[in-house]
C-alpha cells in the first residue's frame, strides 16, 4: 500500500510542539509509548482518534487566540 500522506507542516517551527501535542494527546487516551508503536499495526480508529482529539485541541487554541485577539 502506498503511503499517500500529503500532511504538511505550515510553520515548520511548530513541528516539535505539535509532537508534543500529538504525544501527550495519546498518553491521555491511554496509548503509552505512542512514539514507539508502529502505527500500521494499531486500527485506523485509534490513529483517528488521536487525529480527532489533536484537531479539537488545536481549533480551541486558535478560538482563544481569536477571542482575545483585538480587532
């Protein structure tokens, strides 16, 4: 199977946070050693959940930013 990932990272400075992120969030959902598993031998609903919970976080950072940003 080919790998067709088309992800890219905008702001290359963020790439360490967003692993982070990405870490932490699976920690949280009880995928210890995220880092570590080959994600190809975990179910597609556990790497979307991951996805999913990044993704809810990520738009609730930038809806605080948005909030307290003057216009």
């Amino acid at each position: 199977m080919a790998n067709n990932n088309n992800n890219q990272i905008l702001v290359p400075q963020a790439r360490n946070s967003l692993n982070q992120m990405k870490f932490e969030i699976a920690s949280e959902l009880g995928f210890a050693n995220y880092d570590q598993i080959d994600k190809g031998s975990l179910p597609s609903r556990a790497n979307g959940y991951v996805g999913g919970n990044i993704t809810k976080r990520l738009v609730s950072l930038g809806e605080s930013a948005l909030a307290n940003k003057p216009v």
